[in-house]
C-alpha cells in the first residue's frame, strides 16, 4: 500500500475526529463521509472492528505504513514497561513528529517533506530519513539555506510550547530534552485497543 495523498478532511470524518489538527472544513462537516452521512444505518461495531479502527487512526495520524507500524510495535514489544504506551512514545521520537512538535511544519506531512527535501538537520547533519529516531538530548535544526522558506516562516509564527522541547524561533533551532510521558502527549489514542489486536 502507497501512502495516502488523499483529501485529509475526509480521512478525519471516517475516524469522527481532527486527526490531523485544526481543520475548517471538518468543523463544517463533521459527520461521515459519504452520500447518506449520519442517516446511513448504524451497526454495532464489533470488537475487532474498534480496534482495527483505532490502529489505522494512529497509522494515519503518525503518517506511517502497515510495515513500519509492525516494527514499530515490535520494537515496542521488546522494551520495558507498558507496550501501547512505548509505542506511542516511539511514533513520538521520530525525527518528522520532533520537526512538526517544534512548529517547523504545519503538519506532519509537511514536516516528513521537509525532511526528506534536505531541509532539517540533526545535531549539526543534515538528516533526510523521517523516520530516524530522536534521543533526549539531540539537535534538531532548520539548515541555514532552508531559513527563509515561506511554509516555515508562517508556521513558527504560531508555535505550541511541550515541556519536553526547547525551541528557538530566531534560530530555528531546538532541543529534545527528554522522552514525554504519555499524559504528555495530547492526541486522542486508545493504545491498549492496539495492543489487544495485535496479541490476538
């Protein structure tokens, strides 16, 4: 499966929720998709199905892939502590949600461009792999030449401050300080319904 390049609002309205921040029109529309809308037949969803829904939601939500979700969630697996909750804070270390966390990009999608365009550095580097995994304490930078980059300019305009980053909107460069606690992070995720999928 490719990566979806689709109509976002309407990704939103299948899931009942702005997962990919603020959205006009899905405040305008904020009801399914599809020509019938809240009058189509409601079925009890099936337990399955719910955490199906919930696992594609973060898939969406993070920008990943099928395979790079199983990873994820192995990795997940094999390390101390709660696995849903690890797992978020994984999707959380990479380099593309670190850039759009910061207020570099407007979304994420736009961050994982940014990145992959050669735009962002890594303690000093220029890093062009999404993905790349964060540690507390790394660099993450606009590379000089990138600075003046209308879509960056307008987007550090209105930053959201998180304790566990420290950004400079005259440098365009900020700090990791430490890993967030999952009550940290705002986004709406049932993780255990995840985890339960996945050790079916």
């Amino acid at each position: 499966m490719a990566r979806y390049t689709g109509p976002s609002t309407k990704i939103a309205r299948k899931f009942g929720e702005p997962i990919f921040g603020s959205d006009k029109y899905f405040e305008k529309r904020n009801y399914p998709p599809g020509m019938h809308g809240l009058a189509a037949k409601r079925k009890k969803s099936k337990e399955y199905a719910t955490q199906l829904k919930e696992k594609q939601k973060v898939k969406y939500m993070y920008g990943v892939l099928e395979r790079q979700f199983h990873n994820t969630y192995d990795k997940a697996s094999r390390m101390a502590g709660q696995k849903g909750e690890n797992l978020i804070l994984l999707l959380e270390s990479r380099l593309d949600n670190i850039v759009y966390r910061m207020g570099i990009a407007p979304t994420r999608a736009a961050a994982r461009q940014l990145v992959s365009h050669h735009h962002i550095t890594l303690n000093g580097n220029v890093c062009s792999i999404p993905s790349t995994t964060v540690k507390a304490g790394d660099t993450v930078a606009v590379r000089e030449r990138s600075k003046s980059l209308e879509v960056i300019q307008n987007s550090v305009a209105s930053v959201t401050k998180y304790s566990w980053l420290d950004f400079d909107t005259k440098t365009l460069s900020g700090k990791y300080l430490n890993v967030p606690t999952r009550e940290e992070i705002p986004e709406n995720i049932n993780e255990q319904l995840i985890v339960d999928l996945y050790s079916k």
